[in-house]
C-alpha cells in the first residue's frame, strides 16, 4: 500500500494519484518482489508498435495499435467527503469506497447519497429482459481518461454500424475504420460484432470474473497486445532436415506480443501452473509500459481450459472480439482511441 503524504490515505500500490486528495503518489523505488509457482519474476520489455491511422489508401502499412486511454484519475481539489457508506455506481453496479469520485470498474462518474441515507446493496449485474426491441434504447457514451463522460450517441435504429464516417463522438478518431463494429438489438438483447476493422473491438473483463479463451485469441493490457498461441513442433527445412528442440512437456501453450500485422515480438510459454503479468510484479514484466498496473492480470490453466482474469488493473484488461457477443448494461468497450460505455434503457 501506498500512504498518501498530504492525506494519510493508504492506496492501492499500483496507484498514481490518492483516492482521496488526488495528489500524485510517491513511487517506491524497490517495488515489491511478487512469488508464483513456476517461472520466476523476469520478464523482457515490450516491444512496443507505433501508431499508424487506418487511412483507406494505406496499402501495405503496417497495422499497428493505439495507446490505451488511461483511467487514472488525474489531481482533484480536496474536499470535504460527507461520512456515507459504500457508494454503488448505477451504471454497472460495482460497489467503491466512499472515498472515490469515480468507479473502479466503469470509470463512471460517482454520485455521493446524502448522509443519513441508506446505501443501495449492490446487486449481480444482469441483462434486463423486455418483450420486444422496438422498447430498447442503445446509448454509447465515450469516457474522457478521468472517467467523465465526453459525448454520447443514441443508435438510431435496431442494427447499426459505426464507424468514422458515421460523425458525431467518432469523428475525428483516425483510428476507427470507416466502418468499424455493428450493434444488433433483437428480443430484448444487445450485441455487437466487428467489420473486420483494422484495430479491432474489445471489451473490458469485469474484475476478478475470469473468461475462458482459446489459441489465436487476442487480449490487450496497457499498450501491450498479447495472442495466445500453442506450441508446436517446427517443420523440417525444405531439404527435409528435422529440427530438434527441448520437449515442452508441463508447457500448455505461449503468449506472444503483436508488433504489427504479421510480425510478433517476444513470446513466453504458459505453463500448468499458470502466469501472472503486471509492470513491477509477476512472471513477464512490462516495466516500461505506465498503462500496466503493478500487478495486472493472471494467466490460468485448469481442467484443459485457459483463463484470463483481471486482477483489478487501473486501466483494465481486454479481450479482443472475434465474433458477434451479447453485451450488458455497463458493459466498456474500446474503439479505435476511445473507451464507450454501452447503456442499455428499456
């Protein structure tokens, strides 16, 4: 934990900026040696892709990705907080300290309940049901980096595809396609599938709630875009030369860095007792990558599954979209530069 020097706050020791006063927090210089069963705490940095724009006359460039909007909440005034309990955020109903101004799950802006009320329970979050999708209204609402919402947009009918062209809160981001991902609403659900854009459609894990992922899928953490690969044997030389190499037994698979279109950086083998990745503790190490959390997610393997699960990051862990999904009130997704938030009203 880090104490606030101005406010005695203790803070969580990933964090940048008090919870409490939003002064910026003093950095540890040794951080903290972090233990895990299997591969010992090394990593390499990054490389990491620059930015290219998704220009339609750009053959053979390179696809390279954005920097990840960071949600750390930048220096606030300091003030009074009235003595409340918990605070519920209405729009995914993750419970926070009365101490935050904005969500730690969603980023949304936190409204204090009076003193003396009572606190509402939070409640597992679920996708509301309703008789038909002519009731359902789908708003998109973009997230500035401190979490304050920039713009929103009303899907205008019942299949839609956004995209630059289509203006409003997308004008202007070079890095959405033209025709970018399509929401769908049908029978009181909402979901969304990419149009085979160049950066891709990803959503935010929900923290500590691990999803199963398979070889070939794709999640991001900071700058960092990682793909699951599986290990196999190498071909022989085209005169027929058989390659040796060391056998991967307790090996279940490898994560390998995207650095551009067809070309990956380092790889690091998964093993059965799994991974931890972060910036200043774990297995791979990011160190250089300010939108990796100290410690940021785990790479677990149990009963033949692979899972990533986000261990409550600053910035979030995503996954990125390879076929249409359902999505639920409060649900984030990231586009091009911008982080949406998905409001589903009924």
């Amino acid at each position: 934990m880090i104490t606030c020097p101005k406010c005695n706050k203790e803070n969580q020791d990933h964090y940048k900026f008090c919870l409490g006063c939003g002064s910026e927090l003093p950095r540890d210089a040794s951080p903290k040696k972090f233990a895990s069963g299997g591969t010992p705490p090394q990593g390499m940095p990054a490389v990491r892709p620059g930015a290219v724009t998704d220009d339609m006359g750009a053959k053979g460039a390179v696809a390279q990705f954005p920097p990840t909007p960071a949600a750390v909440h930048p220096p606030i005034a300091a003030q009074a907080t009235p003595s409340v309990g918990p605070v519920v955020c209405k729009d995914c109903g993750h419970t926070n300290a009365q101490t935050n101004r904005f969500c730690a799950s969603c980023g949304a802006k936190l409204t204090l309940p009076k003193p003396g009320s009572v606190p509402a329970m939070a409640s597992p979050a679920a996708p509301p049901v309703a008789p038909n999708s002519s009731a359902m209204t789908v708003v998109l609402t973009a997230l500035r980096a401190d979490g304050s919402e920039a713009g929103s947009y009303t899907l205008p009918s019942s299949t839609f595809t956004i995209g630059r062209d289509v203006g409003a809160i997308f004008a202007g981001d070079n890095y959405l396609s033209p025709r970018h991902a399509t929401f769908v609403s049908k029978n009181g659900k909402l979901s969304v599938r990419d149009e085979s854009s160049l950066n891709g459609v990803y959503r935010k894990l929900r923290r500590d709630e691990p999803i199963a992922v398979v070889i070939g899928d794709v999640f991001r953490i900071g700058q960092e875009i990682v793909r699951f690969e599986a290990l196999s044997a190498m071909a022989a030389t085209a005169d027929g030369v058989e390659r040796l190499g060391s056998p991967s037994k307790g090996y279940v698979g490898r994560i390998a860095l995207i650095i551009g279109r067809d070309a990956t950086g380092n790889s690091f083998p998964i093993p059965e007792t799994g991974l931890h990745l972060g910036r200043e503790r774990g297995d791979v190490l990011f160190p250089e990558d300010g939108y990796v959390s100290g410690l940021h997610c785990r790479i677990s393997y149990e009963r033949g599954q692979l899972f990533v699960t986000d261990l409550g990051s600053s910035n979030g862990t995503f996954s990125r979209i390879s076929s249409e999904v359902d999505l639920v009130d409060g649900d984030v997704l990231l586009m091009g530069q911008q982080l949406f938030r998905i409001n589903i009203q009924f």
